[in-house]
C-alpha cells in the first residue's frame, strides 16, 4: 500500500470511528434518556455517511457498528423483552430519486411489476404486543431489535389497545390464526391535542414541558409507575401481523385483519400499484400533515404480496421490502443570540428566542418560544448557545434545548427581569412558579384581556362589552385601562364600527348599572392573581372596603379564613403599585361602589353556617352563579377539602377534590341536589 493510500485508509478509519460514537451517543440520548441532543435530520445523515463508508470499505465494519442495529441497548430499569423476530428499523429514502430506486430493485428481484402499502409514517415509539389466545399477555418496546423493555403494565393503561381481542375465536376458525400466540406492532404515540393539553397542565404546576409528542410518548410508555403513564393518554395505531395467518396474503388484508381483531389501524392507508402512487401519496400526506391531530415524519412503502416480503428478505439491517420515505426535516440548529421578554394579554412575562435565521421545514426561522424560566433553567439554555430548534405547522417554533458538545464557555446565563418591560411595573414571581406576572392592571400590553374580564357575567356582567367590543375599544384607543369604560360617551362610542344608536344607548345604560355590583364583584374584576369570586367575596366580606383592603397587611389578610399567604401576597403586591391605585381612585370617582353590598346573612338560611367546596363544571351554573346561590342561603365556600367542610357540590371532570371528600366521607352534592339547598 502507497503512503498516500495508507492515509486514505487511516482517514477513513478515523472518520468511521468518530461516526459509531457519535450515533452510539445519539441512540443512547433518544432510546435511553429521553434526550435527543442532535436532530432526526443530522441522525439521519451521519448514519447514512456511515452506511457509505462501510459500503466501500467493508474492512471497516465492525459486529457492533450502529449499521448492524436497530436502535439502542434496553434501558436496565425494566425486565428484558425478548422478540421472537428481530424488530428491524426501515432504510430511509429522503428524494423520490432514492424511492424509484427502492422501486427498481424490488421489481428486479421480484422479476415483475410490484404493488405497495403506503402507511403514514407516525412519529411515536414502535412496539410489539403478544396475545394469547386471545388475551394481552405482554408488550415491549424495540430496544436494539432482538432484546427491548417489558413495559406490559404500562401498555395495559392505553385505551387504544385491546385487552381482550375482539372475534378471535371466529376469525382462528375463519383464518387459521395461531391458537396459542399472536404477535402484532404498531406505534404507540401521543395526539398533538393531548399533547397540548399535557404541556399545559405542566406549565401550571411549573414542570418543565415537553419539546414534542414523541418525546412524551416515549417517556409515557417507559414510566416506571403505570398511573403516570395513564395520565399521558397515550394512543395507538397497529401496523403489522407478525405471525403468519392462514389466507392472509397481502399487507392490505393483515390491515383489514387487525381491525377486525379491535386493533386501531390508520385510515389513511392507501394501496398503490405503481411507485408514481406512491410518489403522489407521499406528496400529498408532506402537504397535509398539519390536518392531522398526531405527528408524521415521512411515509412507509410496503411491498404488498407477503409470499415477496419473504422472498425479498432482509439486508444488513434493513428489509428489502419496505422503505422509509422522509418529509423534509422540522428541526434544525442555529445560533441563540439573546432572549427577549414580552408580555402576554394576561400580564404573563414569555421568554422568546432570537436566533439566526435557520430555514425548517421550509421556512426561515428567527424566534422561538423559550415557554418560562423554568424550562429555560432545566434545559440549561443560554444566550450564545447552539440549539436545536422544531417548528410544527403554524405552532410558533420552540428551542428543544442546547447542544452541550458546541459550548465555548463564553455563553451567558439569562435571569427575568424584575419589572415589566411595558410598563416597568413590579413583577409578581411566587417562589416555586414557573411563571412571572406584571402587576399592572393597566398595562398597555393587558387592556384587552382585563377589559373581557372586567365585564364578564361573573364580574361587572356589562352586557355588550363581550370580546369583539373590548377588542375594538382597545384597538381604537379608546380605553386604556378598566376605570376607563366609566368615562366613555355616545360621541367615542360612535366611533366604534358598526355599532348603531341603539347598542351605544343599552351600552351605557348597562355601564352604569355595573357601577352598583359591589365589593365582591368588583374585587373579582379587577383581575387579581388568585382573587376568585369565592375569595373576593370573603375579603369583602371581611373587610367591607376596598381602602381597607388596600391598607391591609399580609398578616391581616391572613386572618380571613380560606386566605393563605400566596394569595395576601399576590393581593398586597396588587396594591401596591402606584397605577393600580390610580385607577381604583378613578373607578371611585366615577361611582363604581367599593364597598361591601349589605345583605341579609339569613342565619336562618337552609345553608347557614355551613361550608361548601365547589369542583368540576355544572349543567347550567356557572361557578358565580353557584357561589352566589351559596353565599344568599347563608352558606361559605372555600377552596380546599378538609374536616371542616360539610358539602362537595360536584360537576363533570371534578379532580381531586372529589376524591378526598369520599376519602373525609363529606357529603357529595350535584346540581339539582344544591338548587333544593339553596331555594
């Protein structure tokens, strides 16, 4: 061998080395931690240079090399699932070049023109399930293909998986199926909606949120406790029969097949007798996919006739029977160069990434949402760093997280401001929140969503302020902050579109009759942070004035049962700020009451000296309505279950509260039950 050729074999050597490690890291970060740090794109591209790299050197290729697996070792947290057949990944083509060539190579084996299967690609976590004789007896995930993770009791919580197959016994009469055992594969994933909904819940409770459904249905399906993954509400879609059935002669018919046993199968499956179908398919589910309520990645061609599945074989990793086509990647890296806040309709302080234009998915990329401090501190994001970036349809794009292997040292940590940068008001950041919060309740940013608010049923109830009317009233610049509704006239109205004389005279009329509401409603519409109508009305019931409120301090806000300190001090904070006064000062001015409404406290009300929680939602009462009907029989609501509350009232989706009042043995009460109550 020439030296020169001696180098080319060490380089190559070198790159082929550096390549198995860093998919080996890749494999290890996604199967294992839950923790992509590179892109499905960059994964995608290094495995392929690897694949070359051994293609024209064979001398290269080594028993543990990424090539010679399917994805990564089991994690050692659960018991070992063995798969009676290799569970192999799919080739992936990324051009219509690479899929006519797939298309070429399976009619020259075949010898004839070959028919497919095109099946959406779904971006989730493959699994095997086992039935016998009709029944789930264990499911594990792919794991490197011949050995994955026993994960039976966490699949059991996944609604879209049988339990209990259904017409087994006909269709082994019918069919032929294997009387003992039946294997089946499918993807386990989460909707975009449960999804949303999931993120949501976590943002609440100031947990880090997910950076996609693939990720959370993969950490789902690999909780260690069951009841964590039930909450995911985890779905499911079957793909293949893994064992051989008598009469079953194409992938179409173990489709039709599996749906007749209960599984979920994809209805957008679609037969395909020439690769131009197929082609066509693949274009039109690349332009759809965001009508779709779960992720796609691409398609999955089928060669259709099984007796050729098995005669086409397997290569290297890979079945020469199926291909991965791939949509253009969502994800990419680029650069953080600093983080800006904004300020949300309802006083929020968001985070937002700007970065260096990226293109993703066809689009150039220039912000992203860092959601809040807490999932910037927990991903150990900073300015100045490389990081991954995905963008889903018309969802604003969000930062994954860093990419630890490119930090130079000179990146900077972010910390959130301490005033708003609307208005400079304080910032209300309650230890252990993942949320910050500007105090202003008139904050330019804020108008609108305060407006609604204030004039919602439950509040002043100002009809024909409704969204629409606040929106246009912010937008003309006629009012700046809620104290302003009471100085608006029939000239400024005028100048609201499509708004006649009529409306203007009942808006008004309307406007002033709000100003006799009350304290309670009043307190509720100002939009303090943890004043609902319950604790509004506690407060002035305990206080009768706003002034008092005003000039009370957290200890003596304190003393009113149900008032905790997060509450005295969100209301303390709320008084505090010069403009917030301001405008109480002109909510007074122009007659709006702020004192405690007078009333009978019936003590001898059906309801007299009893103390009632609310939770879940009501046929026709909304929660004012229902407090309201509490509070007139002499009753009190609080916000938690404890000894001392003698009723539940209990609507749909009521949560824990329930529970724990079964738990106290306190009476439960449903609507009509409190209506008797209350009359």
């Amino acid at each position: 061998m020439s030296p020169a050729a001696k180098k080319r074999a060490e380089s190559a050597a070198a790159r082929a080395e550096n390549l198995r490690n860093r998919i080996d890291e890749a494999n290890y970060r996604y199967y294992v931690l839950d923790d992509p740090s590179i892109t499905d794109a960059e994964f995608d591209a290094l495995l392929r240079e690897l694949v070359e790299l051994e293609k024209e050197r064979p001398q290269l290729r080594t028993p543990d090399s990424p090539t010679q697996r399917v994805g990564a070792v089991p994690s050692e947290r659960f018991t070992p699932y063995q798969h009676a057949r290799p569970m192999l990944s799919l080739a992936n083509a990324v051009s219509e070049d690479e899929v006519r060539a797939f298309d070429e190579r399976a009619r020259k084996l075949a010898g004839s023109a070959v028919a497919y299967v095109c099946e959406l690609k779904i971006d989730g976590l493959a699994i095997a399930l086992d039935y016998r004789n009709g029944s789930l007896e264990r499911g594990g995930t792919r794991g490197d293909g011949r050995v994955g993770e026993d994960v039976t009791a966490n699949l059991r919580t996944i609604n879209t998986i049988p339990l209990r197959l259904l017409s087994f016994e006909k269709l082994r009469t019918t069919m032929g199926a294997p009387n003992d055992l039946l294997e089946v594969r499918g993807e386990v994933y989460l909707r975009k909606s449960d999804f949303e909904r999931l993120n949501a819940g976590r943002e609440r409770e100031g947990l880090p949120v997910f950076a996609n459904p693939r990720n959370a249905a993969s950490g789902g399906v690999r909780q260690l406790d069951p009841a964590l993954t039930a909450q995911r509400r985890l779905s499911f879609f079957a793909y293949q029969l893994v064992d051989d059935v008598a009469g079953l002669r194409t992938q179409w018919e173990s489709l039709r097949y599996l749906a007749e046993l209960g599984f979920p199968v994809n209805p957008n499956v679609a037969r395909a007798a020439t690769v131009d179908e197929v082609l066509a398919y693949c274009r039109q589910w690349e332009e759809r996919r965001d009508e779709l309520d779960y992720e796609i990645d691409g398609v999955v061609i089928k060669v259709d006739d099984l007796a050729l599945q098995e005669r086409l074989g397997v290569v290297a990793r890979d079945p020469r029977w199926a291909i991965a086509f791939k949509f253009k990647p969502r994800e990419a890296r680029t650069k953080l160069i600093g983080i800006v806040v904004t300020v949300g309709r309802t006083g929020t302080l968001n985070p937002n990434a700007v970065l260096e234009p990226v293109k993703i998915g066809g689009v150039t990329v220039k912000s992203a949402t860092l959601h809040n401090i807490d999932y910037i501190r927990s991903n150990d994001i900073r300015i100045g760093d490389t990081v991954l970036v995905t963008r889903a349809g018309d969802v604003i794009p969000r930062v994954v997280g860093p990419v630890l292997t490119e930090r130079t040292g000179r990146e900077r940590v972010f910390t959130m401001p301490d005033v708003c940068p609307v208005c400079g008001s304080d910032v209300d950041h309650p230890p252990g929140e993942a949320i910050s919060r500007c105090t202003n309740a008139a904050c330019p940013a804020q108008v609108y969503e305060r407006l609604r608010h204030f004039a919602s049923r439950g509040a002043m109830d100002i009809e024909g302020l409704g969204d629409v009317m606040a929106q246009q009233l912010t937008e003309l610049g006629l009012v700046g902050d809620i104290a302003g509704i009471y100085a608006l006239d029939a000239e400024q109205l005028a100048e609201v579109p499509r708004t006649g004389s009529k409306s203007i005279e009942n808006l008004l009329r309307n406007i002033e009759q709000s100003k006799r509401r009350g304290l309670a409603r009043l307190l509720y519409g100002l939009g303090i942070r943890f004043v609902g109508s319950q604790t509004a009305q506690i407060l002035a019931d305990d206080f009768g004035t706003i002034e008092a409120i005003a000039d009370a301090s957290s200890d003596e806000l304190q003393r009113s049962e149900g008032i905790g300190p997060e509450v005295a001090g969100s209301v303390t904070l709320f008084f505090k700020q010069p403009s917030n006064l301001e405008m109480i000062e002109r909510l007074r001015a122009a007659g709006v009451d702020t004192t405690a409404p007078k009333r009978a406290r019936a003590a001898a009300g059906k309801l007299a000296g009893k103390t009632l929680v609310l939770t879940g939602t009501l046929p026709s009462l909304s929660r004012e309505e229902a407090t309201a009907l509490i509070l007139a029989a002499g009753g009190k609501v609080t916000g938690s279950v404890s000894k001392k509350t003698d009723y539940v009232v209990v609507g749909d989706e009521p949560g824990n509260k329930r529970a724990k009042a079964e738990q106290l043995g306190i009476a439960l009460l449903d609507e009509a039950a409190l209506r008797d109550l209350t009359r």
